[in-house]
C-alpha cells in the first residue's frame, strides 16, 4: 500500500481525544479497563438497516507441514480427539491449513496423516495437546516426515534368515532430542532379504537379532525424506556380555534402581537396564570390543565414560561405586494436606526472597509428591513448587546439600501455558508479560516467568485475581497474546499455548507537508500492546536523515502508526494491514506544521468514545457532527461485530483499529441501541479529522 498522508477537516478538543481514543490506541494498555477510548468527531455518514448476520470464529486452527522441507501439505487428514466424543476431522487447504468450527470447551488432543509420510518419534510423533476455550481460537501447528525404504539382506548366522527380528535404531530423525529404537514387525524372507517401508528420514541403522546368539547392525545410513536406499548388508555375529554390582561408596550398600548404560563398539546408542534390590545388572547380546559405560541413580553422583573391554562369546564383570550427590530432597503437599504428583520444582541462587512464580525448573514431583535434586548448587537457595491447578507455594530457603524440605501449595496467582513457533518448537529468548488494564508484570531472560527453553512452557505470575492475559514476544517473531481468562486467587491458570511467527516490516519516508523536506528524527510506532511487545519498548523507531523509517518484528493484523516530529501535527496511520515476513510500504507521510501550538493530531475515524461495559464494546460517547451521530448511535450502544468480525470477546485494542481507517473507506457494524430488541446493521462512511 502507497498513499500520501496528510490534509486537515473538522476540529475536536485534543484534550478529549487524549483521554479517550488515544489512550485506548497508542498506549490503551496503560489505562484501567473502564477507561473510554475516544476518536473526535469527523463527518456525517451513510447508514443502512440489514437483519443481524451471524458471525462466528473457529474452536481450533492450525497448519500442517513438512518437517523438514518446512513447506505446507495439502490434504493432510487432521483428526481431533475431546474427551469421549467422536473425533472430528478436517483435511488441509492448499496452504497447508484447517479449521475446526465447533469443539466442547478443554482438552483435546490432535493429529494429522497423510499417504507416504509419517508423523514422528516417540516425542514428535505424538498427538498434540490443546486447550480449547469458550469463544477463542486455539491454534496448533502439526508436522509430518516424508517416508524413506531400505532393501537390504541379513548374512551370516546359524539359523533360518526368516526367524530374524528385524528393528530400526534412528540416531537422529523426525526432530527428536535423542536416539530411539523402533520394532518395525518385519522378518527378511528365506533367502535373507528385506524390505522396510515408511520410516523416518534421517540417521538411522537396521539392527537384526536371531532367536538364539548373535547381534547385527547395518552401517548408518543417511536418509532423504521420499528416497529409498538398497543393498544395505547386515552381518549377524557372536555377541558379548556385561554384568556387576552397584553400590554407594560411603557404605558399600547396593543401589537398587541405578540406571546403567554401556555403548558397545560400533553402536550408536547405548544398551540400557536398571540393578534390582541386590545392586545386581546384566546386558547382554552386546557388540564386542572396546565400550563405554555409565551409571547413575537418585541421590548419587553419576559415573560417565568408563571403558571396558567386552569379549565375544564371554562375561565381562564391572563393579561401580557411587559416591553421594551434594542436592536436597522435600515432598509437594497440596492446599489439603495431600502429596501432588507432577508439580514443577523452581529454584533460584538469591539472597533475597524471590517474588512470584518461576525461576529455573530443575525437577518434578513424582510417587508420594516426592523429588530430587541432584545436581551441585550454590548455596543457600530458594526453591519453589507450582502447579498449573494448584497453585505455587512459597518460597522456601535451603541452606546446604542433604536437607528435606517440604512446600504446600496455593501460595500465589498465576498464568501458565506454552510459547512455540509455527513448527511447534520453543523458541530461545521468549520474553513474557502479564497484562491486565493497565497492570503489567514482565519478565527478561534471565528473571521470573520466562519460557522453558526446552520445551517453550512458562509460570508468570500477576499481581492480583482478576482478568488476565499473556504477552509473549521474541527475536525476529511478532509478538502474540492470549485470550483473556479470569484468575482467581492463589491460583494458577493455563492460557494455552502461543504461537509466534515471523514478524511483519513496514517502511516508509516521513516530510514536511509544505517543504517536501525530509524529516529526520521523527517518532514512527505501531500503536497496540501486541506491537510494543512484552517489555513495553518495542514497536517504536526513529526516522534517519533521509526521513525513511523501518518497524521489524510488527504483528500480523490490522493497525495504526503514530508519527510524529517536533514543530509538527502529529500523524496516525490508520488500516495498515501487514502481512507475515514481507514488507508494507505506507509511502510518503506528510507532517503539516503545527503553527507553534506544540500539538495537534491528523487521521481517520467514525467519531465516537469506546469502553468496555459488562464486558461488550460500548460507545461511551457520541459526537456532534459525526458519523456515528448520523446514524442515530447514541451512548450505551453496544457493538456487536464490526466487518462481519464478531465484536462480542473483542479487546479494546482490535475494535478501535478496524473501526479505524483511511477517510472515504467505510465500515460496517452491528449494534444494539439502549432498549432496543433487535440489532440493527449500520454502514459508516470515515472521514480525515483534525484534532487540536
């Protein structure tokens, strides 16, 4: 979009103006929520009177895509699963995209398929959880791999080919954190050979196991998703076997449940057991050969990379000690006495209290609300335990390693919920905040609150029960908030997950109105909380010497740009409209000078003051001479839907920008009027207006 901005019409009270549409435009998020949002009068409009058009949003929407080509996929099956209803299922657009209509309100799980790919690992691969709420759209991002075959044959052994097991090791494949083992059901046929189909892409072996002794691995084989590799040999042969005692080093007393892990030579993850109540283990049908081991158990130090020689067709014998871990213990009580499994435990290296909810996540609790920190801290510390029903409990000082402490949840109120991008991936450097009116809490990167880094989750707490929402924001992402959900006290409340991708860019050159000059230094911001992000800086720039502007990392939607520059009117850029990773030129912005009066301000709007009453749109005010006022709106008009976009769990800040936009364009809206029974549509023509 290219447009000269500029020109003057009628005057209103720039007092006023500040005290309505400004401070619920520029900076609404500053403002109680029963604070008006005011636009000045600008001329009459054209009005007309339709039966109500029913306008509805969808439960659930999403995108599936390749995993690792990052492209769409059209026609992918979707299905998604709430409680014990029928599943409802959806297929994909062109652009990779669904919708789903109508979900019952909570927990749903979704998934997505398609002929000749497959969704995942044991992580990946998983049906997603999402969280479905009255009157708000969840999204959910949902990715799939294009399928690889290997054809191949088994040799060597002592038995019938077809009474070889046949599995699949993936090293790394289908975006998992760490290697896996997948049984695939398949034997070769009598003369040794093999065909697997529908694997994952990626870095992977055939592994084959006869009934009686023996072990074969192929070499790693790199996969591209759609291709198939063959004549992929695996050799069966003798096996070797490991065996010993774990025990604590200080007392010499087994140590039941220790995990031990040996990589034998030539394979690329480790075999695995746990010692029973004697301290005892044994793996067997090992790789011969020179391998590492490594041991570990609750409470205990762990023991990493210890060699051993493993020989074919024998037992080797490794004994180890464990010497005892300098962490702490305690248990998670619920607000009625009860052990809580699943709770998150925080902790953070201060000298003072901590305030609010979160800090470093380090355990969870398990059997008995019980956990275990095992690692090596700083002492003293503060640890915290929180949970998305139960609240978090208070923070509580450990001084040294050894010492059991208990924490009893309810201690605070809260949101939690889940920051990812399009591909369902945490994304580093998430910075968060709590908005309600003009109460804000934010966090930085190294503070309360901020996203889990591993898997994107975050606890953010609030300063009072009442309305809440969350701002997340990040690096190269626009920022995303949630939908607003009532917090009660000391409690904590699951928002859902938020979804950021790539930020918008709008450009644009800033001069004199008179001179044609351009004008350097001048302010230029997106007007909104989403805009500014997080910590409240964002969404803001300055011209340089040749009056050019850029504003990066912009929300996708609809919305206004301030700019403004000493000795001149101010300038509001209305119905700006950026779109995902490209950029909006808004072309020439003409600032007229303002005469010495050190004020003044230029845009398009409908005339009218906006609140939020009894949770609806209202006008608070109407004024003369105004569109609204042509179209007999009056004070106490409710808003229903604006361009057909439902106005009802509308915020503040989305009404006013699509009520917003540039003189001579229109707008539709459903109203009630104060008494009436019926809704009346109304179509109001914007004009320029001059504010002083």
């Amino acid at each position: 979009m290219k447009s000269e901005h500029g020109g003057r019409a009628r005057r209103v009270a720039l007092a006023g103006l500040l005290g309505g549409l400004l401070v619920g435009g520029v900076a609404w998020w500053l403002a109680p929520e029963d604070r008006g949002a005011t636009e000045p009068p600008p001329r009459a409009a054209e009005a007309e009177v339709a039966a109500p058009a029913a306008s509805a949003r969808p439960a659930l929407d999403g995108e599936v895509t390749d995993r690792e080509r990052r492209r769409p996929l059209a026609g992918a099956q979707v299905t998604v699963s709430c409680g014990e209803g029928p599943p409802v299922v959806a297929e994909t657009d062109a652009e990779g995209r669904f919708a789903v209509d109508a979900l019952p309100a909570g927990e749903c799980s979704v998934s997505a398929a398609k002929a000749g790919y497959v969704a995942g690992g044991p992580t990946t691969g998983r049906p997603q959880a999402v969280q479905i709420a009255a009157g708000a759209t969840a999204t959910v991002s949902v990715a799939l791999s294009e399928t690889v075959t290997v054809v191949g044959r088994v040799e060597g052994g002592t038995g019938p080919p077809d009474e070889v097991r046949l599995s699949v090791l993936y090293v790394e494949a289908g975006g998992e954190p760490e290697s896996f083992h997948v049984e695939v059901g398949a034997r070769p046929d009598s003369g040794g050979g093999f065909e697997l189909r529908d694997l994952l892409p990626g870095e992977l072996q055939v592994l084959a196991e006869p009934p009686e002794d023996g072990l074969g691995e192929s070499e790693v084989l790199v996969l591209a998703p759609g291709t198939t590799r063959r004549g992929v040999v695996v050799h069966l042969g003798e096996t070797a076997r490991l065996e010993g005692r774990v025990s604590a080093a200080d007392d010499g007393q087994p140590v039941e449940g220790a995990i031990v892990r040996v990589y034998a030579a030539g394979a690329s993850v480790a075999a695995r057991t746990a010692t029973d109540a004697h301290g005892r283990y044994a793996l067997e049908r090992l790789g011969p050969g020179a391998a590492l081991a490594t041991v570990s158990a609750r409470g205990f130090v762990t023991r990493s990379h210890l060699p051993v020689e493993l020989l074919a067709g024998d037992t080797t014998e490794l004994p180890v000690e464990l010497e005892t871990a300098p962490g702490f213990s305690g248990q998670v009580l619920g607000p009625d006495g009860q052990p809580v499994v699943g709770a998150s435990i925080y902790v953070q290296s201060t000298t003072a209290v901590p305030e609010g909810v979160g800090g470093r996540r380090i355990a969870t609790t398990r059997t008995e609300g019980r956990f275990l920190v095992e690692r090596p801290l700083v002492w003293p510390i503060f640890v915290q335990a929180a949970h998305p029903e139960l609240g978090a409990s208070p923070w509580t000082r450990v001084e040294g390693p050894g010492e059991d402490v208990t924490l009893r949840l309810g201690g605070g109120s809260g949101l939690v919920g889940r920051v990812v991008d399009a591909r369902g991936r945490a994304i580093e450097g998430v910075r968060l905040a709590a908005t309600s009116g003009g109460h804000r809490r934010s966090s930085g990167p190294a503070g309360q609150g901020v996203a889990d880094p591993r898997d994107g989750r975050f606890h953010l707490p609030v300063a009072r029960p009442g309305t809440w929402s969350v701002l997340a924001g990040a690096p190269g992402y626009a920022p995303a908030e949630s939908a607003r959900v009532e917090v009660p006290a000391g409690r904590l409340v699951d928002v859902g997950t938020l979804v950021l991708r790539p930020g918008a860019q709008v450009v644009g050159q800033v001069l004199d109105a008179t001179t044609r000059e351009p004008l350097a230094g001048a302010q230029v911001a997106a007007q909104g909380s989403d805009a500014r992000g997080p910590s409240g800086q964002g969404g803001g720039t300055t011209t340089g010497s040749d009056g050019r502007f850029v504003l990066d990392e912009l929300p996708v939607r609809r919305m206004s740009i301030h700019v403004r520059a000493a000795g001149h009117r101010m300038r509001l850029l209305t119905g700006v409209e950026p779109r995902p990773g490209e950029v909006t030129d808004v072309g020439l912005v003409l600032l007229a000078d303002d005469g010495g009066s050190r004020g003044g301000m230029d845009y398009g709007g409908i005339g009218a003051a906006l609140r939020i009453q009894d949770g609806a749109i209202t006008l608070a005010s109407v004024f003369g001479g105004s569109a609204a006022e042509a179209a007999g709106l009056t004070k106490g008009t409710r808003i229903l839907s604006i361009d057909g976009q439902d106005a009802t769990s509308m915020g503040m800040q989305q009404a006013l920008e699509l009520l917003r936009g540039d003189p001579g364009s229109d707008v539709s809206v459903e109203v009630m009027k104060p008494g009436a029974a019926t809704v009346e549509r109304v179509r109001l023509m914007r004009r320029e207006v001059s504010a002083d």
